[in-house]
C-alpha cells in the first residue's frame, strides 16, 4: 500500500483553509444580523444533533 502524504498535507491544508473561511463568513453573519436572528439559526442546527 502506498501512502501519498503530499496528498494528504495537501487534503489537511485545504478542510484548514475551508474551517477558517467558514468562521469568517460566520463572524460576519453574527456581525450583520440580530441576536435572535443568529441564535434562532444555531439553536435550529443544535437541536437537529439531538434529533438523530
């Protein structure tokens, strides 16, 4: 079995570089909308774990 680790690094750097472009967009959606807008959302997406 081979094992390409530049694939892998490759794989890391992008789900890292995916994460923190999702914290950004994130941070500028709780900046933009109100607290109950926001909160609604997460508590929507929180509950749907619990549902499974």
């Amino acid at each position: 079995m081979n094992i390409n680790f530049e694939e892998i690094n490759r794989e890391v750097e992008k789900n890292f570089k995916e994460r923190l472009n999702f914290i950004k967009i994130w941070a500028e959606y709780v900046k933009t909308h109100s607290d109950e807008d926001w909160s609604e959302q997460q508590n929507i997406l929180i509950n749907s774990q619990f549902n499974q």
